[in-house]
C-alpha cells in the first residue's frame, strides 16, 4: 500500500506487456531507458555480477543499503546477480537470451564481445532480439575506448556552453545527468520502434547509440538555430534561451518569457508600466536587444518593487507566460503538480518512506503506473535461474549465481 492510499498491481496492463528486456547495463543510461521500459510494462531483467553490482546502489543518500539514485532508476525490474566469467554462468544468460526480446548493455566498446556476448552471438542464439549497445562517444573512432561520465559529454557536445554566463565568459556544467537521460529516453524510444518494426514482418536488429550523438541531437534544434543556417547573408539574431534568466523580485525569483508583442505589452503592464511598450528604444525584438542594458536597467527598477507572488498574479491577468522558481521540496507543494498527482509515495521494503515521480505518459487503453519497487542484489535470482530450467541450489554453492 502505497502511503498515499493507492495500490500498485502486480499485473501488468501497459502497452509492453508481454516484452522481456534484459538490462546488462550499469549507472544511469541504460538502467534509466530499461525503467521506462519497465513502467510501460514490460519484464525487465536487471543482470548484475556478483560483488559491488551496479555502482549507482553505493552513491548518494541511502537506507539499510538502498540507495535513492538506485532506487529512482530501476524500479519495476528483477534481479539476477550471476558470474559471468564462469560457463554455467554463461550459459545461464545464453538460455535467458532466447526467450527475451530486447537487451541493453553499456559497457565499454569490446567489452561484450570479449565476454562472448557481442552482437553476432548473441543473434545467432536470438535473431528476433532487439540488442541495444550505450557507449559514451561511440563503438568505433578515436575516442571510442575512453572512460567516459555525463559532464565529460556536456562539454564534448557543446552542451557546456550554452550555459555561459555572457558577463563573465564562464561556461557552466548543468548539475543534473542531463546527457545520461537523454541518452536513456532516446534508447527507450528506439527499443519501442524497433520491436514495432519487428512486429511489422522486420527481425531483431542492432541498435548502436552514444551518449555524444544523443547529447548534439537533443542540443542542436534550438541551441543552435544560429549555426543551422551557414550561407553568407543570413541575418543573425540572438536564440530564444539566451534571454533565459532568473527575473529577481523584492522576495525571490521568478522567469517570465516574452516573444511577442501582445506578451511584451502585457509584460509591461504587469510590472505596473504599461507605458513601457510604446518606447521607442524598446518597440521591438530588435531594439530592445540594440538597447539591452538601459532596457534591463528599467527592469531591474521596476521587479525590485514587486514580490513574486504580485508579479506571477497581474502575469496571469496579463496572459504572460511566467512562473515562480521552485526547488526540489517545494515543487511537490505546487498546485498543478498535485493536480496532475505527479509524485507517487510509496512504502519501500527496505528504504522506507519514498517519493517518485510517476511515468509521465498517460495511456488511455493501456495504463502504466510505477513499477514494483528497485529490487535488492540478487532478489529473484532463485526464481529466474529456477524458470530457466537451472538448479538454484547448486549454482548458489558453486557461486556461480547469488
């Protein structure tokens, strides 16, 4: 039972019920892509080695050994803790790979193939498997075998450098795994369309993904609408997310976004000076860019005064797109947020008391919810080993499984 009254079912009514997925990957790429997967309902199979195991369950806030970035990165999954470097270890993962529909692995280039599980292997034992390979820069090319962490591809993909602080020249590294998720949401978003392309007549197939291409790929459509277009005569203007900036108020912080005329005016007037539209330093996108400093200037005057909640209520009056900076507690306090019931609050078995945020999507027909809790080391490894026709008991013994 959930704390907050609801009840997660065991039966699985989402769109990739029926789908199984063995997740070999560590960290926050691929376990991510393979929660989704889970929370749309498909049987996901978390595959780990025995000793430290993903290292996501050591880092960050913890109770009685559960970790949050673990918790909030694989929930919904089994787990099978078994050696890899033994034969009848191996042959546990080759027998589980034949009744499994997709495969997730992130490790570095080689790696599987060395372990005897590369691609073409692992076709011959499945050729209708979907098997995805996550790789920082990419399987091949100079930087290929090169450790790589999300904040290294923030700054190889250009990434880094939307965040520069035009004053200062300093570029700034954003404090989420942007790059790790993105990279996730894009591999999740693959799976889907090559298990539709297989269920349209096609086969399994090899999917290859960097975090470096995910990361230029969610980058490039709107940081860099000036370097789309390369021809001489283009005329240059600044990108919509160079005039984002926290808006300080006498109380805190807000943002507003003004594109049009229509919001420009109504942005004026709900600073209390409607009068401001029709100077004619400021009368368009152009002019007040021409005359930033006395425009920010008049606009640092006029915020000063105001509290955020005055600013964001004539926003609302005014219809200018504008809203007030939460922060990680507070946001779970916001209206809309309650409304949409986007965090979940659950009773972990281990953890305790846990906030999630529930699978975004909303599927009329098939509906998703947060799949069962992460699961602890080796918590199914008995039941999944026992299914695929193996002795648990001995393997245990032998310590090939745990």
């Amino acid at each position: 039972m959930a704390v907050d009254g609801t009840r997660s079912s065991s039966v699985s009514t989402g769109p990739l019920t029926g789908i199984k997925v063995i997740d070999l990957s560590t960290m926050i790429s691929g376990p991510l892509a393979g929660m989704m997967l889970a929370d749309q309902g498909a049987e996901v199979i978390k595959v780990e080695s025995p000793g430290m195991g993903d290292m996501m369950r050591h880092i960050g806030t913890q109770k009685n050994g559960m970790t949050g970035i673990y918790a909030l990165h694989n929930r919904g999954k089994k787990s099978l803790v078994v050696d890899l470097k033994h034969e009848t270890g191996k042959e546990v993962l080759r027998t589980l790979i034949k009744g499994s529909d997709a495969l997730i692995q992130n490790f570095r280039p080689g790696a599987m193939e060395r372990l005897g599980f590369g691609y073409e292997e692992v076709a011959a034992l499945n050729p209708r498997l979907i098997y995805v390979s996550i790789a920082g820069f990419g399987e091949d090319g100079p930087n290929s075998g090169r450790r790589v962490y999300d904040n290294v591809i923030q700054a190889t993909s250009g990434l880094a450098s939307v965040q520069t602080d035009k004053a200062t020249g300093k570029p700034s590294i954003y404090r989420t795994l942007i790059c790790d998720k993105v990279t996730a949401y894009t591999a999740s978003q693959a799976i889907t369309a090559a298990l539709f392309a297989r269920e349209r007549g096609g086969s399994g197939q090899h999917i290859t993904l960097s975090m470096l291409d995910a990361a230029i790929a969610f980058t490039w459509p709107d940081c860099a609408m000036d370097e789309a277009l390369l021809d001489d005569d283009v005329v240059r203007l600044p990108t919509i997310a160079s005039s984002y900036k926290a808006i300080e108020f006498s109380d805190g912080y807000a943002v507003a976004t003004v594109l049009s005329e229509s919001e420009f005016r109504g942005y004026c007037a709900a600073l209390g000076k409607p009068e401001l539209a029709d100077d004619p330093r400021f009368a368009t996108v152009q002019l007040r860019g021409k005359n930033d400093v006395e425009y920010r200037e008049i606009i640092r005057e006029l915020t000063s005064k105001m509290t955020v909640a005055q600013f964001l209520e004539a926003a609302v009056k005014y219809e200018v797109p504008a809203g007030g900076l939460n922060d990680l507690k507070t946001v779970t306090e916001e209206p809309q947020v309650i409304h949409n019931k986007t965090f979940v609050l659950r009773d972990h078995p281990v953890a305790g008391t846990i906030r999630e945020a529930r699978p975004a999507p909303r599927f009329s027909a098939t509906p998703i919810q947060p799949g069962n809790h992460a699961p602890e080391m080796g918590a199914d490894t008995d039941e999944i080993v026992t299914a695929l026709g193996f002795d648990s008991s001995t393997l245990r013994e032998q310590g090939i499984v745990k």
